[in-house]
C-alpha cells in the first residue's frame, strides 16, 4: 500500500511489477498518472476492513472511517513512523521508504493479514536495516 506522495509515477510501474499495488494520491502527486489515484481507498483484505488516505488531518477522515467500518488506517503525509490505537482502529503511517526527510528516519513497514487474526504491523528502519523499535500505543 501507498498512501500518497509517490510523486514519480514510473515507482508505481516498478512495485506493480514486484506485487499487487493499492495506492492513494497525496498532496505532492500532481503529474497525470497520479491523479488520477484516489484520495481514499477502502480495502477488505483477508477480512480486515482497511482504509487508506494521504493525510490524517484531512477534514473529511472521520466520516471516510465511519462508513468505511475500518479497523485498520494506513496514512502518510507527515512521513512520520506511527503505530497508534484510537479505540477500535488501529492507526499505521509506515514513515517514508524515499529520500530522507528532515530529521526522520526512513522506514517501511509490513502488514500481515490473516483471517480471525488482528493484523500484524512491523516498521523497518531501512539506514540501520533494523527493526524500527516503534510499538502500538494507545491514544
């Protein structure tokens, strides 16, 4: 999953080529093939109800989740690391596998999926090619 700010169009056609892509558009996505990527995209996926959108602080989110029915949220935008639990819905921003960004870390992060279980979420720091030591906290 993407959520947003690919900004080089051509990256889509690389990971397409490695797996099943979904991706959403962010604010810095601004050429043709981008666009016309969705601002959120709902996803059922091994049973779990996923919604995926740019920006957390999108005015329009919390309606986006309520019809969604969301258990899972994979943001972006701020390209900050987050595991983070606000009642019922898990909250993922994976961080930023591209160039380094201000201070943070680059990370990507795994999500496993399995029927009747609750996701698994891992972030990966991709400079020290380490776990990232974030875990799920409570809001």
């Amino acid at each position: 999953m993407l959520a947003g700010d690919t900004v080089d169009e051509t990256l889509l056609v690389r990971l397409r080529d490695i797996a099943p892509l979904h991706a959403v558009r962010g604010n810095n996505d601004r050429s043709p093939g981008l666009l016309c990527l969705p601002e959120f995209l709902e996803l059922d996926l091994a049973g779990t109800r996923i919604l995926v959108a740019h920006d957390r602080k999108d005015p329009r989110l919390s309606a986006a989740v309520a019809r969604s029915h969301a258990s899972v949220l994979v943001v972006g935008h701020s390209h900050q690391p987050l595991l983070v639990r606000e009642g019922d819905l898990l909250v993922v921003n994976p961080g930023s596998a591209g160039p380094r960004r201000f201070r943070l870390p680059r990370t990507a992060g795994t999500m496993t999926l399995a029927a009747g279980q609750p996701p698994l979420v891992s972030l990966w720091d991709l400079d020290r090619d380490a776990p990232h030591p974030l875990v799920v906290t409570a809001s």
